[in-house]
C-alpha cells in the first residue's frame, strides 16, 4: 500500500515544505533603526503537551493587515481600523487589541508607513511584521496569524475595501455560535472552539452590498465555479478579506496551508470544512478600490491550477501528512491520553463520533465507556466548559401550555435521563393524599375507591403551599386512622368535597336505553368535586381550585347508590408517590438524520416515501424524492427491506441531539 506520509505536493508545485520548527521560530517586531529586539509572541505551544497545541491569549482580537507596496492605501484602512477599535476601547476597557501589519517584501516605503501608527499608538497596540521577500497574500497573512495574541484573530486587506466596523456582525455570529453573550474579557469568549466567521460580499440577503466591475465580476463568476465543483461548496464568497477565526481554529488551519498566494483562503475553508469546524457567512458592506495587485488572466489561471491541486491533495489523499500523523498518534497513545485529549475536545470536533449509524440487523458507533462520566478520575475535567455549549432549543408548545417539545443539544444520554428523573420524582405538585369516606354504595371497593381518587390530577399552584408537616398515623384496631376529620391548614391543604347520589329521571324517555339518559348522575366524573375554602383561602388565592380535567369518569351509579367524601390535597414529590408526578408522559429520543445518498425518482421514490413515517420523505415537482422533515422518522428501517434501495440510503441518530416531549398535569405549564 502507497505511503502518503511520505508525499508532498512541494515536489511538483512552488508551495514550500514547513516543519514545525519553522512554525516555532522567533519572529522579531520591524524597527527602522535595524535594531529588533522585541519578538513576537508565538500562536503555537513550544511544550510537548498533547492538547492543547497553542498559547493563550492576552488580547480579545488580533488584526492581521497583509500589505505590499501599499503606501498610498493602507493609511485610509488604518485610519478606519484604529479609529473603530480605540472608540470601542473607550466604551470597554476590558476589550484589548492589536493590530499587525505584514509588509510582504514591499519596495515602495510600506513597512515605513505602518511604523508611523506603532509609533502613533503605542508599539503594543500597532506592530509591524516585515518580511525579507514576497511570500504572496496567504504567506503574509499565515506569518501574521502566527504572532497573534488575540482570542479572535481577523484579517483584513489593506485596501480598506470592507467597511471595518462591520466587524461587529462576524464577532456577533462567532460570539453566538460559540454560546457567549457579550465579550466582556479574554475569558468570556471559548477561544478554545474552532469557529470561523466569514464575510461575504455575494450573500444572497437584501443587506450585502457589493459593487464591481464587470471584468471582475466575470472572472470572479468563473472563480467561484471552480470553487463549488471542486473544492468548497457551503461558503458564496470564499476570496472576501475580511475573515474571523477562535484562536483554535487558527492554530489548526494556518500551519497545514500550502498556498501562499490568492487561493489560500480556498485552503483555509477547505480544511475548515474536512475538519468540520463550524463556518458562518454573514454579509458585510463592500465596495471595489482601485490598486488591486490581482493581474486578470495571470492570476486567474494561478488560483485555477491551485484549485485543482486542493481537490487532488483532497481527493487522493495527500494531505500534508496531517491525517496520516494524527491516525498513527492516535494509535499509539495510551488510553488514559485519550480520554484527556477527549476532555479538551469541543462536541464540534466530535461530529463523526456523536452519529450512530443503522443497520438492518446491527447499529453502529453506539454510546460507549468514553464519556466524561466514565472516566476513573476527574481531574482536569472543568463543569462550566462541559456546559457551556448545551442547547435548549423550544421547538412547539401547545396553545394551553400543557404539551412542550424541545431539543436538548449537545449532552449525553445520562444528563437527558436526569433531567427526565428529576422533573417525574422532584417537581413538587398537589394531590390527594386522605380521602375521608362517609358514604360509598355503589359497586367500587372502599379502598378502590380511594386509590382511584387519588390519582386526579389536580389544577392547583404547588408554590403557593408548604410541605405538610404531620407523620401518617396508622389505622387502629378499627381499621381507620382517625375519629374525625381534621380541619385542615390553610397553608398546608386544599379540601374538595364529592357528594353524588343516583336516582331515576322522572322525564326520562320510555324507549330510552342509554343510562345517562334514563338515572341522574349515572355516571360520576371529576367535575362533580366542590371546593371547600379552608380560612382565607377565597381571597387569598388567586384562582379556583378545580380538577385538571372535567370528563374523567370516577364511578358509575344506579338508583339508591351514593358516594359522600372530603378529599384532603397536600404537597409532594413523584418520588414519595406517583400521584405527585406532574407529567403525564416525559419522553426524550434521539434526532434522527437520514441521507438520500443518489437520486429517486418514479415508483422508487413512491416506494421511499410509503417506508417511512408519514412526512418524513416528500416528492418535490420533478418527482424526485427528498427528507422533507427527518425528525417525524420514527426509526423503524422498513427501508431495509428493499435492498436496492437501502444501500443508498444512510439512516443515523445523533447521539447528543434528544428531542423531548413533556405533557404536564398541574397549574404550572410546561414552561415553568
């Protein structure tokens, strides 16, 4: 078998060969004098540690301006940039920054330029990074990249093209896919996430606004094409200057690019996208500056072959030894290394293994002893960044607040479980707990009776009540537990009383058969319970007591039959008594994911949709089938039992996507 580690594509094409002592080496800050003496701080960790392989930052953005010979445009970006981060500064001493200048082999005074605003602001909030020779636009952005300092790390083109303060809308879009609310400090933001937002000047909302020339247009149109057919499909623009990366990301993409010119940013998506790293799109205001160093056919035709060799590299396997070198570490790395590196693994990076896939007869990739909770030790394990990327999404809740679906992401089963546990045997309700019983004659047991009563889900606000305090007495000699009611605690109870008695309609019809409509209260149901107050009780609650439901049939009576009784609520837990539960049903099942791996069209596609759960497969106007709504599957895998069609159809669960389904039985919806 071929051995890829051993190729590279520097062999056959300009892009050079790095070790990771090229990545590691010092790099120093420009001076005019000659004299460096400050150094950069390195993105890269030099220690031997296994996760994670970059510093921390101490800034909470790093800007990267790649810039050669842009005397005459860099000032107007920079006056924008600075302007834009010193105001915001000002609002929030807690939001630090820096911006670097690359000057890539620049002959025209640009480095110069760029050490007029250190000098300016301070050469801790401006640093320029001069390079001995051109490198191209993605070698001087990966050289800046590789000094950073920040949490975020933007580039941006020295043109001054985007408008910078658009900044806000890539930082909104990262700060809210990584779950953070605001970035208040370094540590507000989880850096420790791959996630990209890209600006895009073709996104197709009302918003993006772009203006360009027709001969850029045309090539940029035939740019793009290339780009969906081999290489990125998921981003509209992939060449915008303007991209926002967490400091992982950076740190994992930037040391595997090869290509230093145009196309990097292909790379850097592509890779993004190999890794499955969360990418977002967002569009930003644009406008077409004159200047630009892009030589029409030459460059296009440069891209074009770089394209081509991505998807080769892709394709047939020859990726910089990257796969290769973290197969065979996984290999040979100890379990307990495993799961350390699992702990400092973000459930992004996780995606292939939180997918268990079905079989006819087996199913795959199942939940394992790797989780967190199995591990022998906990040390290094943080609860706070175990929680911080949980979701919960409300998906549907019914009209009277009974009924709540919702999608918990991003835990494992034990969690989802527990949450189902706690709110069946630990949400406190009201029910009731003594049935004081002066008359039953109807053909129900005493003690059937009771039982049955208990049961009745009672509308009332546990909150506005007190556990009850008294011990159960135990039946005497007698076989009761008292001599006579007690009064009740306001505080403490509900009393309702049920008082029926069957006797026969003196209209009833003659040719009647129906025993409702022959006997009067032929049929008891929970809507003949009467609220007792008890003290203050009418005043001081804010509703009515009453059963849950009207229509729940308690008994059925006939003539001279009758049932006298005081029912006594109290406060309590499902774990004491099922009555107390306040749900009907709580259930969670896995989010199912279905792909239609070739396309069905005709009986075939009728076939698909009749083996799946109704509207889970729909047929679009061409009549081809497609998975309209995966989460009604029900799993049950009648696909399987057509092979010709189930071997192109790959049916999965997310294991840390639970959709949940609550019916509640009390005051309280599903909500509260």
């Amino acid at each position: 078998m071929m051995n890829f580690e051993h190729l590279r594509l520097s062999w056959f094409t300009p892009w050079p060969r790095r070790r990771r002592q090229d990545l590691l080496k010092k790099t120093f800050v420009y001076n005019p004098s000659g004299v460096y003496r400050e150094s950069f701080t390195c993105l890269l960790d030099e220690s031997d540690k296994i996760q994670p392989n970059y510093t921390s930052p101490t800034r909470s953005l790093s800007v990267v301006i790649p810039a050669m010979n842009e005397k005459e445009r860099l000032p107007v970006m920079l006056n924008e940039c600075l302007s834009y981060l010193m105001e915001r500064y000002e609002k929030d001493s807690s939001f630090t920054f820096e911006v670097i200048v690359v000057d890539d082999g620049s002959s025209d005074g640009t480095c110069d330029v760029a050490f007029e605003y250190s000098k300016k602001y301070g050469d801790d909030v401006v640093k320029v990074l001069k390079l001995d020779k051109n490198r191209g636009k993605g070698g001087a952005v990966r050289c800046g990249v590789m000094c950073s300092r920040g949490a975020m790390i933007l580039f941006a083109d020295a043109d001054g093209a985007t408008k910078f303060s658009d900044f806000e809308k890539l930082e909104e879009q990262l700060l809210h896919i990584s779950s953070a609310d605001e970035l208040k400090n370094v540590n507000s933001f989880d850096w420790t996430q791959p996630i990209i937002s890209v600006g895009s000047r073709a996104y197709m909302e009302a918003e993006s606004i772009a203006t360009r020339s027709i001969a850029r247009t045309i090539l940029m149109v035939g740019f793009h094409l290339l780009v969906y057919v081999f290489t990125v499909r998921t981003i509209h623009d992939t060449q915008c200057g303007f991209k926002l990366f967490s400091r992982a990301a950076a740190a994992k993409l930037f040391p595997a690019i090869h290509i230093e010119r145009w196309a990097f940013d292909v790379e850097l998506l592509y890779l993004a996208e190999h890794f499955g790293y969360r990418i977002s799109e967002v569009a930003v205001r644009w406008h077409e500056v004159d200047g630009s160093k892009i030589v029409p056919i030459w460059s296009w035709i440069q891209m074009g072959r770089d394209l081509l060799l991505i998807w080769f590299s892709g394709t047939i396997g020859i990726e910089c030894a990257l796969k290769c070198k973290e197969m065979s570490s996984k290999k040979s790395t100890k379990a307990s290394k495993q799961r350390t590196q699992k702990q400092s693994t973000t459930p992004q990076e996780n995606d292939a293994e939180n997918v268990l896939v079905m079989h006819t007869e087996r199913v795959l990739n199942v939940y394992d002893t790797d989780s967190d909770f199995a591990l022998g030790h906990v040390e290094g394990w943080d609860v706070e960044r175990y929680i911080r990327p949980i979701k919960i999404v409300i998906v549907n809740e019914s009209e009277d607040g009974m009924t709540l679906e919702f999608d918990l992401i991003h835990v494992e089963a034990p969690i989802a479980n527990a949450i189902r546990r706690v709110l069946i045997a630990e949400v406190p309700t009201m029910a009731f707990e003594k049935i004081y019983l002066y008359q039953n004659t109807s053909v129900i047991q005493d003690e059937v009776l009771c039982h049955r009563l208990g049961l009745l889900p009672i509308r009332a606000d546990p909150r506005l009540f007190e556990m009850p305090l008294t011990k159960v007495i135990g039946i005497n000699e007698s076989g009761v537990d008292c001599d006579e009611e007690p009064p009740g605690d306001p505080t403490r109870n509900l009393i309702f009383e049920l008082k029926v008695s069957c006797q026969r309609k003196s209209n009833a019809p003659k040719t009647a058969t129906d025993p409702r409509e022959i006997f009067e209260n032929a049929c008891v149901y929970s809507n003949a319970f009467e609220w007792i107050p008890i003290g203050d009780q009418a005043k001081s609650l804010p509703y009515h007591p009453a059963m849950v439901h009207d229509d729940i049939l308690i008994a059925k009576l006939r003539p001279r039959q009758e049932i006298e009784a005081r029912c006594h609520c109290v406060k309590g837990i499902g774990r004491d008594h099922a009555k107390f539960s306040p749900v009907a049903t709580a259930s969670y099942r896995l989010l199912p994911i279905i792909k239609l791996k070739k396309k069905f069209s005709g009986n075939e596609a009728e076939l698909i949709k009749a083996s799946f759960s109704d509207g889970v497969i729909d047929i679009d106007s061409d009549g081809c089938a497609y998975v309209k709504d995966a989460r009604r599957d029900t799993c049950s895998r009648n696909i399987q039992r057509h092979e010709e069609l189930a071997e192109h159809i790959e049916l999965a669960r997310r294991k840390d996507h639970f959709i949940c389904e609550w019916c509640c039985l009390s005051l309280l919806c599903t909500s509260q």
